[in-house]
C-alpha cells in the first residue's frame, strides 16, 4: 500500500511536539464494465484488479469475471453482467444497483475458536502503522487466503472476493473477517458474493442484521478476544447452540 510521511504537531498533557506521522494514501478510482463506465471510488491505490472484480460481484452485477486491466486509475472489468440486474444513474453519473441481495446457501460450519481465528487475523501492519484503513481478511476451508486494508471499508471487502473471483474460488466455503461495521449495504456484499459466514470486530445496524436473516447469512459482530456475538442463522456454529442449550437445563 502506498503510505507517505507527513509532519504535523502531537499535543499531549505535557505540552506540544513535532511529529512525522505515517498517512495513507487515497485516491479516485474510475471503473468500467464491458466498456461502459459505472464508477468512481476512494479508494488506496493498491490491488486495483482485485477491486474491481470484486466490485462487479459485490455489488451483485455478476458471479464470475473473465478479465481485468488497469490503466493507472482506470479499471476495466470484462464479465458477464446478470440479466435481472436493474441499475439506476446517480447524480454522479455512476450506476447504483438495485434490488435485494442473492441469497446464500452453503452448508459450512465454523467452530468458536475457529471464528476467534478469522478475528485474529484482520489487523495488520499497515492499520498499526497508519490507524487509517479498514481491513477485511478471508478464509477458504479453514485458511486464510488473502488480507486487503484500505482508506473504505466497502473496498476491502470488494479486494478480497475480486481476489477469490480470480482465481476460482469456491466462496460458498468462506468466511469473511472485517474490521468495520456492518450495516445493509455491507452485508448486501458478502451475500451477493455467496459467502455464508461473516465475522467483524465492530456493530452492526438493524438493517444489516434483518438483510443477514433475509439472505441467509450468518452474521457474528464485536467479535473482540474471547466474545462475540451471533446475529442471524446460528445454525452454522453449532457448538455455541449445544453450549447454550446446557445453559437453558
């Protein structure tokens, strides 16, 4: 990730001091799908074929991608777009997508210590260095298969899948770690991307919950050392409902 360094003057109890902090760096990203421009995002400027295939699947407008190329800020996504995808033309000449999300069926389970795992694994060098970015991690029956930080939540999200969708892999068998809160539109990403477990160290939202149950997602939040906390379809961790079933005799 691109970082640069800037001067700035630290005020503590003790009084003032010069600094240098390490800040990252964002940027304006222009995508384009089968030619046509869609969008544009803030963004880090890293990984810049991971996030737009994982844009396209996110945000629902298709399962696969067949290529990427970027062109310095300009992205270029080849896949074929779903037939039943309405969009609608922002004030800012992109597209948003309408509609709810894909519902998700996967049969995979995850165990207590295996969701601690995921949670685990989000920080990164770059959040210590900088505290400025967000940070998504998934993990592909049972390991990790790759970690995005970036100025925007919704980013990291979309670098990881576009990372899964490039390669192939089966996302039905993941689950994804995020550091930041969960409302409808971040779920609406895992969903459409078919990933069934969803594991953040932050809150969710009313509605990021109820699109969850809806889609058939399991949702876990303020997933911090030993707690968390298990929103929708439970079912998936099956070793938290036979502990809470002791707890009810």
């Amino acid at each position: 990730m691109e970082i640069v360094c800037r001067a700035g003057i630290q005020v503590t109890g003790d009084g003032a001091r010069e600094v240098h902090d390490d800040i990252i760096v964002e940027d304006h990203i222009r995508l384009f799908l089968n030619g046509e421009y869609l969008t544009a995002l803030v963004a880090s400027p890293d990984r810049l074929n991971d996030l737009g295939a994982g844009f396209v699947v996110c945000e629902g407008l298709a399962e696969t991608v067949e290529s990427v190329e970027v062109s310095e800020k300009d992205v270029y996504i080849t896949a074929p777009v779903r037939k039943d995808v309405r969009l609608e033309v922002e004030s800012s000449g992109g597209y948003r997508v309408l509609g709810e999300p894909r519902s998700v069926e996967s049969p995979i389970t995850v165990t207590a210590d295996g969701i601690r795992a995921v949670t685990a694994s989000i920080e990164s060098d770059t959040w210590r260095r900088t505290g400025g970015v967000h940070c998504s991690v998934l993990f592909c029956d049972g390991e990790l298969v790759t970690r995005a930080c970036d100025v925007g939540r919704h980013n990291t999200v979309d670098k990881v899948v576009g990372h899964a969708a490039l390669r192939g892999l089966d996302r039905s068998t993941c689950v994804l770690g995020c550091t930041g809160r969960q409302p409808a539109g971040m779920v609406a990403k895992a969903a459409n991307a078919g990933i069934p477990i969803v594991v953040s160290r932050a809150a969710s939202t009313d509605r990021g919950i109820l699109t969850a149950e809806r889609a058939g997602l399991t949702l876990v939040g303020f997933s911090r050392g030993e707690r968390f906390t298990i929103y929708t379809h439970p079912e998936r961790v099956p070793e938290v409902l036979e502990e809470l079933e002791k707890t009810k005799k």
